[in-house]
C-alpha cells in the first residue's frame, strides 16, 4: 500500500516525526493509503526554504517561465486524469463522474493561470508635469495554502496556481483526510521542468501544529484558506499578530428561492443537485430551498418523487448518484441534525443511513419542512445532504429569508420574470447569485462570499492579483531640484 511523501525544498521526503496517517475509503472504512504525519518543525523547513527560495531565484521576475511550467503541469495532470479520478473517488467518496469534473477544474484551472502569469500587469500615471508614477504589481512572498477534504484536488490548485501564476512560493497543508488524491498530484507536479526547487512546498499533518505554524508564522504573507467559519476565525486570529493578508472562503447556508412561474422542469433538478452534489458537503450547497406558498405542496411532491429515483452508494459505481460522506465523525453530526429536525419539523423523505450500507458513511437525502426561521438546521451549515424547504408568500418576504442567516456565499433565483430576478439577485446579499441555475462556476469568474462566508475572492484575475502588493515607484522628471 503506497505512503505518500512531504515534498520540501524539490524533494519527496517523510516526516521528521516518522509517523504516518490512514486515508479511508468513506465508502467502506477500508484504508487505502499513508501519509505523513508531520510536526511543526516540518512545516518550519518548508517556510525557510520556500522563503530562501523566493528570493535566491528567478521565479519572481520570469512570468515565460511561470507560464510554461503551469502548462506542463497541465498536460501532465490531463496525461493520467482517469488514474487521478479513481483515487479521487476512493479518497474521498464522491461518485467517478464528479471525479472526473474535478479533476478536469484542476487541468482547465492550470491553463488559464499559465496564461494569466504573463498578464501581471501594473500602470502609470502622470500626477503632474514634473512627475511620472510607475505602479507595479509585486509577488507577495511566501504564500501558505489550506485545502478542503471536499474538493480535495480542485481547491488545492485554485490556492496554489494563482500565487505561483503572480510569482510567489507557496506552502501547503492539505486535508489530513485527502491527503492521498492531494499528494498525489503534487508527485506528478515534481516531473516539471524549470519550478526551482523550494518554491512548492507541501506538507501533511494535524491542523492544530503544521496548520497552526503555518498560519502564524512571520515569513508567510498571505493565507489562503477554504473551509469552516471557526477554523475561518482562528486563522483570522492567529495571523493578526503577523498581520497577514487573507483570503478566506468559509461556510455558506445557500438560499434557493423558487417563484410561482419558475419553469418547474428546471427548477426540481436544479435543487436537488444544489443541496446533493458532493453529498451535500459544498459550503455553497443550496440546503435552504425557500419556495412560494402557492406552488409549495406540489414542488415538495415533485422534489420527493425525484429524489427517491436516485441511488445512494459507493462513488465507484457508475450508476450511484450520491456516495458516501467524508467520515464517522462527519455522518454523527449529520445524523444528530436530523434528529433534530424530527423533532422541530416533518420529514418528508430520508431522514438516516440507506438499509444495507452500513458500513460506510452514507446519509439518504433528507428534506424537512415546517421548521422555525431560528431553529438549527436553519442556520447552521450541516455539511451532509439535508434540505430545508421555507415558505414565503411575497417578493419583500423571499428576500428577507433568503438573507436570514449570517452566511452570504452564494444564492439563487427561479422566475421567468426577467425584472424580478434582476431585483432579486441585487438584493441577495451573497457572493454569486444564480438564476434558473445552480452550482455553475468558471475559472475565469470570481468566486467568494459576504458576511460570515469569507473575505476575498478566488478563481479568475481577482485570485491572483490578491497574490500581489502594489508598489508606488515615483520618478521626478523635471531638470532641476528646485
């Protein structure tokens, strides 16, 4: 069984600590791989050296050659996409043909930056006619990286690629989880050519040292971050004493409003994947379906009849639609809110484990209605694929619950109304905001939240100029001093 390596200073070397960690296959609890288990002081060699780095080589100043690796990178990555989706799926659940998508994000996601790493541009500006003002874009430095065990191959590039694409070094800690998939694809990353060594560093280990060192530590300037709200806030803390900069995509609790003349053969699917792809572990998962009062009974029939058609299994099955969840301690909270939604609400369908897959850590799609606007479920991210369906009578009444809890990551809207979309979505006060459509994203558009779901964007030219500080160079071009 393989055991996956730090990469630090261009190297595939283990743990000072000589201990490993077990990725799991979530579904069947079978161990698939090892990691290593690091300690701080793994995580302060790859600082140091990817800070040494940064400084000592060209990476900086030569955009051709940080454009040419990302796109090599590409190709390889493309070269054993199927290979990396299986791993993807025995990591971490999720059906082969969400895999698939994924791992395509990561090889369309490298191409664009390796485009974008030859466009970090600045601008001049003439304050008077004595005076020339050169503003120029500069890499930040060393810039430190957490993943998700949700996206585990996707959101590691989406960190990565843009600080590399701006000229910075980077350090990595992936989720202890996932770190199979994500290692994985730092392997094939040591196969391009012209990354000077130090400049990727990735190192795998508990949050609490190797993530914590990371985040406090002087010589990283930027933290970028994908995860939930607390772990958002603690970041948050820790790294004001070093004043970083962040970048924080965190919780969302994401509102479907669905009005009386939404094209109904649209908007039944559409919110159905909005709270079930990835097994409803998307921090921008549409779970609070919020649906006119005039068409809420046969929207909920609609949406049971369908969600009962799909098949709950193993990702590996060609025919599964929803696989299994992350981990044990993942299916107990999501159990636990579904008991809390028996008690406060009507379950309509789901409501616990599928008969006959025990063994693994799956969650039938629930979807619960009746319950009140403060109640937990509600309000707090469950990461599971639970539903909750709100009813609203008016326009003026849809928006203040669809802005009801303290996330604003994402939304969306169902009319044929053109006019109240448009008022709508302006009023939504999330991140993105969909209409007649759920879940759709692009590497070339910026992605972040409002609220308690994040500071910052990520994907498109915003992500890597967030990588970047601005820096006034003034030149005083008239004859004389005076």
């Amino acid at each position: 069984m393989k055991t996956y390596l730090n990469y630090i200073n261009g190297e595939l070397v283990a743990a000072s600590t000589g201990k490993t960690m077990s990725c799991i296959n979530p579904a069947n609890g079978d161990v698939i791989a090892y990691a290593q288990e690091s300690d701080a002081s793994d995580m302060e060699k790859a600082i140091a050296v990817a800070n040494e780095a940064f400084h000592a080589t060209n990476w900086r100043y030569n955009s051709a050659l940080r454009s040419t690796a990302l796109m090599q990178y590409a190709n390889l990555v493309e070269a054993r996409k199927d290979e990396l989706a299986e791993l993807l799926t025995l990591n971490n659940g999720k059906t082969i043909g969400e895999s698939h998508a994924e791992i395509g994000s990561c090889i369309d996601g490298l191409r664009y930056y390796s485009g974008l790493a030859r466009n970090v541009f600045g601008k001049s500006v003439v304050p008077s006619e004595d005076s020339l003002a050169v503003l120029v874009r500069e890499p930040i430095g060393v810039i430190g990286v957490i993943s998700p065990f949700n996206w585990p191959a996707w959101l590691m590039i989406r960190g990565m690629v843009p600080a590399l694409a701006a000229g910075n070094a980077v350090v990595v800690k992936p989720a202890s989880v996932t770190a199979a998939i994500s290692m994985a694809l730092i392997e094939i990353l040591t196969q391009v050519d012209g990354i000077p060594k130090g400049i990727v560093n990735v190192v795998t280990g508990p949050g609490g040292s190797v993530g914590e060192t990371l985040v406090s530590h002087p010589d990283v300037g930027l933290i970028n971050f994908t995860g939930d709200e607390r772990t958002g806030i603690n970041i948050s803390e820790s790294s004001a004493k070093t004043l970083k900069k962040l970048s924080l995509e965190l919780g969302g609790k994401s509102p479907n409003v669905v009005f009386d003349d939404a094209d109904l053969s649209k908007a039944v699917p559409g919110a159905i994947w909005a709270f079930l792809f990835t097994s409803g572990q998307l921090c921008m998962a549409g779970t609070r379906l919020i649906v006119q009062d005039t068409i809420h009974d046969e929207f909920v029939g609609l949406l049971k009849a369908e969600i009962e058609k799909l098949k709950v299994g193993n990702g590996m099955d060609p025919g599964t639609h929803i696989g299994p969840l992350i981990s044990k301690p993942q299916l107990d909270k999501v159990l636990k809110y579904i008991s809390i939604g028996k008690a406060e609400g009507t379950v309509v369908t789901g409501g616990g484990q599928p008969a006959g897959l025990e063994k693994g850590f799956y969650v039938a799609p629930t979807v619960i209605t009746g319950l009140k606007e403060d109640s937990a479920l509600v309000q707090e991210e469950i990461f599971g694929p639970v539903l909750v369906v709100q009813k609203f009578s008016t326009e003026e009444e849809a928006i203040r619950l669809a802005n009801g809890t303290r996330f604003g990551l994402a939304g969306a809207v169902w009319t044929l109304d053109v006019n109240r979309a448009v008022r709508v979505a302006r009023e939504i006060k999330a991140g993105t905001v969909w209409v007649n459509t759920f879940n759709k994203f692009y590497t070339e558009v910026e992605f972040g939240g409002y609220k308690a779901s994040g500071i910052g964007r990520t994907h498109g030219e915003e992500a890597m100029l967030e990588c970047t500080e601005i820096k006034h160079i003034n030149f005083d071009i008239k004859p004389t001093y005076f």
